[in-house]
C-alpha cells in the first residue's frame, strides 16, 4: 500500500495543477502565442508564482524530513536536447506537455490531435535514438548533480529566500507595468 501512496499525490497534485493552469487560462492557444510575442504576460506569471511557491513548498517538506531529494545528474549536452525537443514541439504547436493535457481537457482538437500525436512520436523518436545520444552528445559537459546551493556552498534557503524575493519583485513590477 505504501508504495501507491507517492503515485496517488502525484496524481492529485497533477489534477490541482492542471485546474489551475486551466483557471489561470494558459491551456489556450491565443494565451501563449501572447506570451511568445511578448503582447500578454499571463504564463510567464504562473510559471515565476509556481517556480516560487514549488521551490519554498518542496525545500519547507525537505526540512520537515516529509521528504528526500536526489537530484538528477545533469550536462549540458541533456540540456541542449531536451531543449532542442521543447522548443521544436512549442514552435510547431504552441503548446507545451502541461499546456497541451489541460488543452486537450478543455476539448480543443488542435492539442489532443497535434499534441497528443507530438507527444508520442517524439517520446518514441527518443526512445529509439537514446542509447546512441546517451553515449555521445548527452554526455558532454557533464555537470552531475549539482545544485545552486552546493555550488555556492550554502544552505538551500541562502538560495530560495533571496530568489524568491527577487521573483516576487518581477511579478510585482509585471502587474504594476500592466503586463
């Protein structure tokens, strides 16, 4: 039973996202095609309110031992292709993997046909060349499991407190800009 219990809050938090994001109307196509042009700034806002309320809520059930993080070794060489698979199905679609399943919960044919189909060609196109991307671009500037705070040798909240504030000033001078 205990090992149901991460997948049943993945599954609930994955809901309330979603209820959000499709509140906060960035499930629609015209919405981020605003934010791409620069002309509405409503998904760089839920982004920068989720970046911050995800980094102190995540660190506060770390500090509380409710919770244990293993980051993820990293590269640049990742980086640039999940980059690469990001902004090629953004710029095709207009949707990201978020955007394009409260999209398709919305009922717009677009995302559940272009997205969906994207979604499980480009999972399959990158199953299929892994094992030879691992062993050759992934690999180049290899990073590990760095962190912020293990780069700058300090705890996690010399990071979160001063980066959150600074989001928080952004979003406010987003608002008061009218943006």
């Amino acid at each position: 039973m205990k090992t149901r219990s991460p997948l049943a809050w993945g599954l609930l938090f994955g809901i309330i996202f979603g209820f959000l994001l499709q509140k906060g109307g960035v499930t629609k196509y015209d919405v981020i095609i605003g934010q791409l042009l620069l002309q509405d700034f409503t998904v760089l806002k839920i982004i920068l309110t989720a970046v911050v309320s995800g980094m102190i809520g995540i660190h506060l059930m770390k500090s509380l031992g409710w919770i244990q993080l293993d980051p993820k070794s990293g590269s640049w060489g990742k980086n640039a292709i999940g980059g690469l698979i990001f902004g090629l199905g953004f710029a095709l679609l207009g949707y990201c993997p978020g955007t394009i399943a409260g999209a398709i919960g919305n009922g717009y044919l677009d995302a559940l046909v272009g997205g969906l189909a994207g979604i499980l060609l480009g999972s399959g196109l990158l199953a299929v060349a892994y094992p030879r991307l691992q062993a050759g671009v992934m690999k180049r500037g290899h990073f590990g499991d760095l962190t912020l705070p293990r780069l700058f040798k300090v705890s996690d909240w010399a990071v979160i407190g001063p980066l959150s504030l600074v989001i928080v000033l952004a979003l406010y001078l987003l608002e008061r800009a009218g943006l």
